[in-house]
C-alpha cells in the first residue's frame, strides 16, 4: 500500500509542476537536445512517472509506437511557425512536452484526461 501512496504523491506532485510553456521559452530547452514529445494520446504525468521510475518497457513502447520521440529539427520549424505553446513537465534532464491545439482550451492535462 506504501507503494501506491508514494504512486499516488508522486503523481500529485507532478501534476501541480506540469504548466504551459511557448516555444519562445521552449526553444532553448530544444537546442540542448532535451525537448521530448509526447502524443496526445498519453497522459503527460503518467509519461512522467514512468520516467521518474525508471519504467522503461513503458517508454520504450511508447517509443516504438512513435507516441514518445525526441523532438527534431523538423518540430521546431514548425513549432516557430506556428508560435506554438505546450503543457511541460521537466523531468531532468528532459522537458516532456505535448503541443496545445489550437482551438484547445487551456485545461491542464489532467482536466483534459477526463474529457476523453
């Protein structure tokens, strides 16, 4: 039970450090090589606790399934564009970041969880 509890603060804890961030404030996090993008389809926190716990037959599987990739050259051209914004999450080193559509309101990820 001690393991779920820990779980469960964990999740919280990452939930309150997930925000909205621009590409203006992103860009700089990418040219490190540190901007990881997260498919829609996933829960932000949830890809974050895997991380955090090292869980990697999950994020393998969302790599292979191409719902978890590096950002590259192409996303940030794109992403400068379109002066896109994004929910983020650092979990060090890496920014995780899922991109806010546009006609999107501006819900935090877990609010956007139960609308699906």
């Amino acid at each position: 039970m001690t393991k779920k509890v820990d779980k469960e603060l964990q999740s919280a804890k990452l939930n309150i450090e997930t925000g909205l961030i621009a590409w203006d404030e992103l860009a700089r996090h990418f040219a490190r090589g540190v901007v990881i993008r997260v498919h829609p389809d996933l829960d932000l926190v949830d890809v974050g606790q895997a991380f955090l716990s090292d869980d990697a037959a999950a994020v393998d599987g969302w790599r292979q399934s191409k719902q978890l990739n590096r950002a590259s050259d192409d996303d940030a051209r794109r992403w400068h564009a379109e002066s896109a914004e994004f929910w983020a999450l650092v979990v060090a080193p890496w920014v995780l970041v899922q991109e806010v559509e546009k006609s999107a309101d501006s819900k935090s990820p877990a609010d956007q969880t139960q609308l699906h």
